[in-house]
C-alpha cells in the first residue's frame, strides 16, 4: 500500500465520520430540545417518577409472595424513605399456578411454567375513586428436578422471577400513569 492509498484511506473515514456527525447532530438537538426527560432512571431522587412513586402509599399484600412483592415496590417507591403522608394508594393480590410441560412416558414431568397473576389498582386516597385498574403477569418455565431441594430451590427461584418481573411492570405502568395525570 503506497502512502497516498493510506493517506486516502485515512481522509475517508475522517469524511464519513464528519457526514455521520453532521446527519446525527442535528437528530441528537432535536430530541433534546423537545422536552423529553426519563419516568425514572438514574438521575436521582428529583426525577419526576421517582417524585410521584413516593406519594403512593402500598397496601399489604397476603401471603409469602406478597409480602416479597410488596418489599420490592417499596424498595422502588421509596427511594428517600417512606413519606408521612400519601396521595394515592396500591392494593394488589397474588395467584399462582403451576403448569406441567414435557411430560413423560410414566407421567412425571421434566419442566413446568409458573404463571403469576398480580391485578392491581390505583387509588385516590383521599376520595377513593380508582384511578387505574390493571393485572401485571409473568410466565416463568423451570425444570422439575428429581432431587427434592434441587425441585424446591427451582420451583422458589421460579417466584422470585416473577415476583421480579412483576414488580417491575407494576413500577413503570404507575409512574406512567402518574407522569399522565401530572
């Protein structure tokens, strides 16, 4: 390669990345400038979501399940404490049931999936008109293994996925729904 062909080679890219720049500067601007900022995210306890989850007071939930559940939307909610007083209250419940997939010649399953049901509401806790209705769900597959810890560690790993992933939509569906009442 002669030095003209590297020196060429160089200018290039120097070009492409200089037109890429130019294409996406103006983009970049743009979304910056129209007002968009995140629900919740790392930008501290003064984001909006973060804001507006600490107002919402958390309701017991029964069971094992729902108390983890409820140790999780607290842990997201409440990023500076719980506060005094709440504007809005969460009721939610649990279900669960268990699905047997690939079973055997002799009956006994190999894998199985977890569906966990969690509706919940939204309410205006000083008038107690529900403000927003809806049912978080998760599909977790597991296999069933023939040593009883092994099955009881799979089938308690299982939950915890769920009440996971449960948690997590219960958290960006009412900030969501909060950021549109604000």
């Amino acid at each position: 390669m002669s030095s003209s062909e590297h020196h060429n080679g160089k200018a290039g890219v120097r070009r492409r990345g200089l037109l890429a720049l130019a294409l996406l500067g103006p983009a970049v601007l743009a979304t910056a400038a129209c007002g968009f900022q995140p629900m919740y995210g790392n930008l501290g306890t003064n984001s909006i979501g973060t804001a507006q989850l600490q107002q919402v007071d958390i309701g017991v939930i029964p069971d094992r399940y729902g108390q983890k559940l409820r140790n999780l939307l607290i842990d997201r909610f409440y990023a500076d404490g719980r506060p005094a007083a709440t504007l809005y209250r969460l009721e939610t419940t649990l279900t669960a049931s268990e699905q047997k997939l690939s079973i055997q010649k002799d009956a006994t399953a190999t894998r199985a999936q977890l569906v966990v049901l969690a509706p919940y509401r939204l309410i205006d806790a000083t008038t107690g008109k529900i403000l927003f209705q809806a049912n978080a769900r998760s599909f977790i597959s597991y296999n069933v293994l023939e040593q009883q810890y092994g099955a009881l560690a799979a089938v308690e790993n299982a939950y915890d996925r769920a009440i996971l992933e449960i948690s997590n939509e219960i958290t960006i569906r009412v900030a969501a729904e909060l950021g549109r009442k604000s």
